[in-house]
C-alpha cells in the first residue's frame, strides 16, 4: 500500500472546522485492466488418412462407430464384424495408428461423463487388442458429452451420443 | 426458502471485446430473488464525478443491489464532498442506515482520485474512508473497489465485485473461454477454439488459469497465462488428461489420468513434472478439488456402485465417503472457509446445487432448475456461481449460500457454460 503522497492537501483537510478525518488507505492505485488484461490465443485445427479403403462408403472399414447402452460398456455382438474389421487392418497395418474416442449422452456431471466415455473407448480398445492389434497402436480417450452428433433431447438422440468412435492416422 | 421479493434486469452496457466476434453479445445479469431484509444504504453521486468519462457511483449502487443484500435509498441527484461530514441524522430519517460520501478530484498527471467516507446514520458515526488513484477509463474496477468496501464495513466479510469469472461461450461450431469482471461486464475471449474447452480452474494468482481443451482431438490439460496468452501443456500423458484442480499454495495440481487404466487421480507440479498417483480404485474417481487448508482431495468416485463425494487426504492414507442421500452426487467445491461443501446432487431426476455442512452434515439443496452443474464459490462464500439452462440453452447463474439471492447471467444465442469463481485481487 502506497503512502499518502499529497500530506499538504490532507493537512487543509484535517484543519478545516467541520471536515473529515484521514483515510484508511490513501492513495492506492487501482489495477490495470484496461484492454491488454486478457491475450487473445487461437487454438490450431486438424488435417484426413489418404487410404481409400478407410473413406469408400463400400468398405466396412468408413464405419467407425460403436453404439453403446444406456449406463453400459459391454460391446453388443452385431458390432462384433464391425471390430473384426478394423483389428484386421490394424494388423495387416502395423504402420497405422488408431485413436478411438469414448462419447456418453449429455445427461449429468462433464467431468463424470468424460470419465465413463472413457470407459466405452477401453471396451473398443480392448476389443481389438484381443483381436491381434497393439497396444502401441491405439490410444483410447473421452469426449464425454462434449461433443454430441445428435442434439435432441430423445432418447434416440442419446443412444446416437453414447459410442466410440475410431479415427485413424491423419484423421486427428 | 425462495424469495423472489425483487425482479429487475440490468443491462450490462459495456460490450465484449471485438475480437470475440461469433459470440459477441451482451452478457446481462438478471435478479430473480433477493435477501429478506437488505440494508438501506445512501448513495448520492460523488462530487464532480462528472468529469470522469463514464460514472462510478451508478457502478457502486448496481454492484450492491446486485448482492441482495442491500437496498439503495434513493436521496435525489444531491452530490455530498467527501471532506464535509454529511447531516446523518437527516439521512437515518429518510430510511438510510448507511451513508456513502465521495469526491473526485483531477490530478497533475490526467488520472482522477477517488475518496470516499462511509458513515453509520444510526451510530452518528463514521466507518471507514479511502482514497483510490485511477486512469479515466478505470471507472469500473474503481467502483468495484469501492462497493467492495462499502460491502465489508457493512457486512464484516470481504466483497467480491473487484473479482474475476471465467466460463465457456457455445456459439456454433466455435469455443470460447471468456473472462469477465464479476459483474459480466467487460468480458474478452482468453482462448479461441473449434474444439470444446471445459474445466477451467483459477490458479490462486488470479493471472493463470488451469483448464481441458480438446484442440489436439483429446483432452489435455493446459495452464493459460492470461496477460500473455502463453500455454503450457501440464498434462498429455496416453489417454484423457482432465479436470484439473490447484493446491491453494499453487505449486500443484490434482488431474485426472487414464494412463494407467480407468479414471484415477494424480498430482503433478504446476510445470507438468513429478506426476505421481494419489488416489487407487476399481472404479471412476474424477473431479478432484482441494480443501482451503490443502489437506484434502474431495472427489467423486463410483467405487461404491453409484457416484457420490469422498475425500482422501493429501498426505496418503485411505478415501472418506462424504455423501450418503440419493444415488447421484458429484462435483464437490469445498467453501473457502473449509465448513461447507457444494456439490450437484440427482433429485428426483433433476441435476441441482447442494451443500452439505461438513460438521453438522446437513444438506440443503439451493436450486429448482433441472440441469445444473459446475458450482463455484465467490472467494467470500457469499455466493455460488453454477451452469444451468434456461430456454433451452446455458446459462450461468449464481444463489446465496443461504438460497435466497439469486441471479441469472446470459449471453443471447449462445450456451454459456463451465463457470469458475476467481480469487480476490492482489492488493
């Protein structure tokens, strides 16, 4: 706390008959916050794989998705081609590198859904380790419920949030 | 427990800075519930406060009356010079307990001084007084300095005005983080992204924050120095990098990584060095915050079947389970006291704030909304900033500890998330 700096003009104060007495803090200058407070920074995007066989809406390998139940983690068996699939390439590909994303609805806690789309991304990772990739290969993680590819508030709209996703090098 | 004793809207006139152009809109603050008895306080114009470009003492009043805890006692456009001690009898006859009297006084090198002198009408006495130094266009942190100081000699706890939120605007495809002084006013965009931003956390500076992006299509932690907007990566390690917490010394803080398997808790200096394990279970535990005193890690966990609340000491040694009502009970915010835990509890299908008395263990919950989330305290404890819905989009609002003051803030067509409280300036 800076000191008074202006002892003539408090001294007329304190002399004038019917005036105020000092000041508990006297002086002090108020912080900047003009403009310059907050830098603005832009976060960097991403690029895509260049394999046909990954985008030809013909090939089983463009599906990437896994759908999951409510409050369930547990892969249901018409995803089991879907898996067998992608554990192939990735074992005729040693070169390529899969991230899977973990996804819930949006009900709830975001740190808490982020954690239980963790879980979805484990069971897919999982999946496809048991079925000959490595473990090198893949890195599991959780959207949560940030990123929702149907925004209703149905429960169709939530079965469509609740999934992994599987992205491949190049795609993030 | 609700009052709704007030309904007013305030419209916040300054606008968000230019660069944050998809959400740029104003962020207004509506109250919708107010204290049961407030404190009838004076507050003429200061004296020659029209030689400031824009006002103060309309700051003061809107800041105060914004607290539920006030109500303003209209005097008329009298000014009354801070050196002349004011007729207090004559003010306590017209219904003010407290009287606030200031001038503004031009000085040599272009920036004003403010002085002020607040008086108890009732006691004839005077409470305090200060002079502040400020550039032309400190209008509003001044008067926040000033309500501050009204708000503490009448309340006998520090104000919060002078403080800092961050939060997340939704607009389109884009992700802002913004900071905004308490009030919303004055907001600017620290971070810009096409991808989500949650979790911000105030470092105890207030010039740092902790927070999730997913720019690099994961989560990863980063702390964000506001004043250069230079980031650091703290956390990227295999997996989800999430919900960061600082120790209140600053030097640490608690994340949550899957490296090792399912959710779990760790610690790792502020650098991104040392990670090292806190907490083992078979379950998810995730939303770690740390008690004042730095002892304690609450977090949730489903350990148990369903997730609720449990504290683990930093020291090591084995998980406290804190809540035991209902089967949904997540995000604990311990008050800055340490006494009182908030947290947002499932009831009845609805996602509401809650706290919970640590030593008594009661519980009250705060709100009737139907998908809250995130609360955060004001540094005094006063007051909980939470995210909630309104219209079918986000929106930050605040409640009382107590439950009866309550206030919305909202930006137009956009979803306003993931608020956090800042600290208290550094004098």
């Amino acid at each position: 706390m800076k000191k008074l700096i202006l002892p003539a003009l408090l001294a007329g104060l304190l002399a004038a008959c019917s005036s105020t007495g000092t000041f508990d803090q006297s002086g002090a200058a108020v912080e900047d916050r003009s403009g310059a407070g907050v830098a603005t920074v832009t976060a960097p995007g991403v690029s895509g794989s260049g394999i046909a066989a990954l985008t030809d809406p013909n090939n089983i390998l463009s599906k990437r998705s896994v759908h999951f139940d409510f409050d369930s983690f547990v892969i249901k068996p018409e995803f089991r081609p879907l898996i067998e699939a992608h554990a192939r390439f990735l074992v005729q590909n040693p070169q390529m590198k899969m991230l899977i994303q973990g996804n819930t609805d949006e009900r709830g806690s975001r740190e808490y859904n982020l954690a239980l789309g963790q879980k979805r991304a484990d069971a897919v990772r999982q999946a496809l380790t048991l079925l000959g990739a490595t473990d090198a290969q893949i890195e599991s993680v959780s959207l949560g419920e940030e990123k929702p590819r149907c925004t209703d508030r149905s429960e169709e709209c939530f079965a469509q949030n609740r999934r992994g996703d599987m992205l491949y090098t190049g795609e993030f | 427990m609700i009052n709704t004793l007030n309904f007013f809207r305030l419209s916040i006139a300054s606008l968000l800075a230019a660069f944050a152009l998809a959400a740029q809109a104003q962020l207004s603050i509506e109250i919708t519930g107010a204290g049961a008895t407030r404190f009838p306080v004076a507050i003429p114009i200061f004296e020659s406060e029209s030689a400031l470009p824009r006002g103060i003492t309309d700051v003061v009043r809107a800041d105060l009356e914004r607290s539920g805890l006030f109500r303003l006692v209209d005097i008329g456009p009298i000014a009354l010079p801070e050196a002349v001690v004011p007729d207090l009898a004559g003010f306590r006859s017209r219904g003010a307990d407290a009287i606030l009297t200031g001038s503004v006084v031009p000085l040599p090198d272009g920036r004003f001084e403010v002085r002020f002198r607040l008086y108890d009408t009732q006691k004839q006495v005077e409470l305090g007084a200060q002079a502040l130094r400020m550039a032309p266009q400190q209008n509003r942190v001044t008067a926040h300095r000033i309500a501050d100081f009204v708000y503490e000699k009448l309340t006998g706890q520090p104000g919060y005005f002078a403080t800092r939120i961050a939060y997340v605007v939704k607009a389109g495809a884009r992700y802002e983080l913004q900071i905004a002084d308490a009030d919303g006013a004055n907001a600017q965009a620290a971070l810009i992204s096409r991808e989500p931003i949650i979790s911000p956390a105030w470092a105890p500076d207030g010039q740092r924050l902790a927070y999730v992006s997913f720019e690099a299509k994961k989560p990863i932690v980063y702390i964000h120095t506001l004043a250069t907007g230079q980031r650091q990566v703290v956390a990227n390690f295999k997996g989800s990098n999430s919900a960061p917490a600082w120790s209140p010394d600053g030097r640490q803080l608690a994340v949550v990584l899957t490296k090792d398997g399912l959710s779990q808790l760790y610690l790792i200096n502020a650098d991104g060095s040392g990670v090292r394990r806190v907490a083992s279970s078979a379950g998810i535990d995730t939303e770690p915050a740390f008690s004042p005193d730095g002892q304690w890690i609450y977090f949730t966990s489903d350990r148990g079947g369903s997730p609720q609340i449990y504290r683990i000491p930093v020291a090591g040694g084995a998980a406290q389970r804190v809540t035991f009502e209902g089967s949904y009970n997540v995000t604990p915010r311990p008050s800055p006291d340490g006494r009182t835990l908030a947290y947002i509890t499932r009831n009845s299908g609805r996602f509401q704030v809650a706290t919970l008395d640590l030593a008594s263990r009661q519980t009250m919950i705060l709100t009737d909304s139907a998908r809250d989330e995130s609360p955060s305290f004001a540094p005094n404890g006063r007051m909980i900033l939470y995210a909630s819905e309104s219209g079918g989009r986000g929106v930050l609002a605040a409640v009382s500890a107590d439950g009866r003051v309550r206030q919305r803030l909202s930006v137009e067509a956009a979803d306003v998330r993931e608020p956090a409280w800042g600290p208290l300036p550094r004098q």
